[in-house]
C-alpha cells in the first residue's frame, strides 16, 4: 500500500452551502485490502471510467481520507475528521498510527481554524472518521475544536459504547469528558440546509448526511460506499462492514434512489473528482462529472 501525502484543500458550492474537501492523505491499495474476494482484474470492465482517477495503472485503488468543511450562512461544520496524528488505534491500516502530518494547517489554509468550527459530524465512529475530534496536549487527548458541539448518532455510540479499543479511547471518551457532545437519533436540522439519512450496514448507526439550499441537493456518503466502483457494483462486500448483507441492501436502494437524478454524490473517500452523479447509461449506474 502507498501512501502520499495529498494535503490540499478544494471548494465548491451546493446552493448557499460552501464546501471545501480537506486532504488529508491519498493511499493506493489493491482492492482485496477492502473487498471480500477482489483482485485487480475484477476492474477490468469498469477500466474506461475508472482510470486514471480512481484507479491507477497497476489497478490498484486510489483512496483519498478527506473531510468536507460545509460553510452554511450561519455555521461552520466540519464532516468526518479523518485519521489524526499520534493515534495508535489503527488495528486494520497499522500505517495509520503515529502520524504526524499537516492535516490542521490544509484546513488553516482552507481558512478554518479550530476555534472556527460549531459542529462535528461524524458519519460513523470508525478511526479514519473521528481522529481529529482530538489531539494530543501535554501528554492528553483533548478536543480539537474547543467551540465545537460534536454531533454523535446514538445509535452508534451503542455499538461502540462498551468497545475497549485506542480509538474510542483516543477519539470519542475525551469529548464525552469535555461534555462537547450532542446525540441525534437521526433528526438533524441545522439552518434547514444539514440533515443526515440513516445509511446503515458498514456500522449500525452510520449515518449519510444530505444537503440542501437553493433546490440543490447533495449527500456526502460515508463508508457506504467506500471507492466509486460500488456504484457499478454494488454488492461487492466491504471487509470492514459490520453487516454485510445489509451493506449492499442500503447501497443498492440508495444508488437506485439516486439514478438520474440531480443529486451530486460525494465520496468520503473517493478521490478527486469527489463529486459524481449516477446514471443508467447503458442500462448500468455509471459515474458523469
Ligand atoms: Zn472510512
């Protein structure tokens, strides 16, 4: 698996709403590292979309860890927080762990800083999801937004609650410590432009998270789907789903709830171009730009 470091920021608009992709790091990865039963050949009738963005010449994935800044008219918030340094949770992808990259200054470029940022939303509680929530001061996990309210599905935090790993100790318990948390049960509204769609599968309570202004519309994934080749293939099975088999239900009702329509799909861990619609050309969901 290579890793280089990729960390840019891109922006764009979705009606009122401003958003900015924070990288804060591209990998490529043979897809049996994601998929039950994958190998590279398995991309070969997806190859003339697929490359070069989203696969490389060796057909490996490349798979970007970003999160989206959403600028509404009233709030910051900030959509998954991505691996974090100093982590040591990464059992999976143990290349994760101990990093010390520059994820807080792409974001300081992009115009945010810590103290900036009202809302944390994270799509699941999974390690490249939660890391920044904190960061290490004076030898202890502190939040990384200090004004921030971190929204966390209930749901969730049952599937993880009695979960003895780094990662809920590194990422979730010290916001619950700073009492920075806030539960939703699937009911956000903020400024009437931010509400989340229940997506579950990969985790049981992963939630998508929708957008809307201006009748323009958007969902940003998740790990509902992890690489855009799910959108030709959704019942390839992700290792890391917790429910497989409900994974590819969610996935394929959600792509065939989205076909053809004026819906821009963004992937939480699709390299650039992020932003894609589904469409039945040629009697199968593909990606236009
Ligand atoms: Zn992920």
């Amino acid at each position: 698996m290579n890793i280089h470091s990729a960390e840019t920021t891109l922006s764009f608009s979705v009606g009122d709403i401003v958003l900015t992709k924070v990288v804060e790091l591209v990998e490529h990865a043979n897809p049996g590292v994601l998929y039950v039963d994958k190998t590279p050949n398995d991309f070969d009738p997806h190859l003339d979309w697929l490359q070069p963005n989203y696969v490389d010449a060796d057909k490996a994935m490349r798979l970007s860890v970003h999160s989206f800044v959403l600028q509404t008219t009233h709030h910051t918030i900030l959509v998954d927080t991505c691996i974090g340094n100093h982590k040591q949770g990464n059992t999976r992808f143990p290349q994760w762990n101990g990093r010390d990259g520059q994820y807080l200054d792409v974001l300081a470029a992009a115009g945010v800083a810590p103290e900036d940022v009202d809302f944390v939303l994270c799509t699941h509680m999974h390690s490249d999801h939660t890391g920044w929530n904190t960061r290490l001061k004076d030898g202890r996990w502190v939040p990384t937004f200090p004004n921030a309210t971190y929204l966390f599905d209930r749901g969730e935090w049952q599937a993880w609650k009695d979960d003895d790993s780094e990662t809920v100790r590194e990422n979730i318990l010290p916001i619950l410590e700073a009492k920075q948390e806030q539960w939703v049960n699937g009911d956000l509204d903020i400024d009437g432009a931010v509400s989340l769609m229940p997506t579950p599968g990969h985790t049981p309570g992963h939630c998508s998270v929708v957008l809307k202004s201006n009748r323009e519309q958007a969902v940003i994934t998740g790990d509902m789907m992890i690489h855009p080749v799910q959108i030709a293939e959704p019942d390839w099975r992700q290792r890391g789903d917790s429910d497989k088999e409900l994974a590819v239900n969610t996935r394929t009702q959600f792509i065939n709830q989205h076909c053809d329509r004026d819906v821009l799909i963004l992937g939480s861990h699709f390299d650039s171009p992020t932003g894609v619609h589904i469409t039945s050309k040629h009697g199968e969901p593909r990606i236009c730009y």
